[in-house]
C-alpha cells in the first residue's frame, strides 16, 4: 500500500511528518500540493479517505480567505472542493493517506495512530 504525504515544506507540522515518516522507515510519497494542486476530484477522495467534510479540511483562519471576503460556512460541499482546488494554501495539512485511510497529522499522534493500524 502506497503512502502519500501531502507537503507543503515551509510548514513545520508537514516537516514533522515528513521526519516521522523517515524514522519509522516508511516507503511513501510526496506531493507538494501547492507546487502540483489537487483537483476537485482528488479532493473529494482524499475526503472520502479522511471520512470528513469540505469544511473540516479548510484552513479557517488562513489570511486568504479573509482577503478574499468569502464565508465558508454559507459554501455548498461542491463550492469549499472548489475553493479548495483553486486555493491549495486552504487546504490543512499535513496529510498523510494509503489506499484506505487518511489523516491531517496535527497532532503527529494521529500520523503515528494510522502507522500502527496498517496492515
């Protein structure tokens, strides 16, 4: 099962990860998902995965949304994907996901809780 981390470098919770997946001696990928977006579709797996909605993995308190006078709680599922989509930066991270699961690793427990449960 392959193990994607959805990076963003400059973030110290995704450089957490990345160093915890190392130590444990994980096989995974990176994706920098403000260099290489995911699409809506992505998005909508990657929530199935998670088993959350839009508004879950949407940075609330990011600056951008404030400057781009949006109020995600009157968005539809399809309008936060969207924004999501188009505006990486207010996506949550870190991400950690396999072929079955997926968690935002804040805290770096929840990365290492998905770690153990894997088959």
């Amino acid at each position: 099962m392959t193990i994607t981390l959805y990076h963003n470098p400059n973030c110290s919770k995704s450089r957490a990860a990345l160093a915890l997946l190392t130590e444990q001696g994980c096989t995974f990928d990176i994706r920098n998902y403000l260099e290489d977006p995911l699409d809506d579709t992505e998005l909508e797996a990657l929530l199935l995965l998670l088993g959350i909605e839009p508004i879950e993995l949407l940075r609330q308190k990011e600056d951008l949304l404030s400057q781009l006078a949006i109020d995600p709680l009157v968005l539809s599922h399809q309008q936060l994907v969207k924004l999501m989509a188009d505006y990486p930066t207010l996506i949550e991270r870190p991400i950690v996901a396999d072929n079955i699961q997926a968690v935002i690793g804040r805290p770096t427990e929840r990365i290492a809780r998905l770690l153990t449960a894997r088959p």
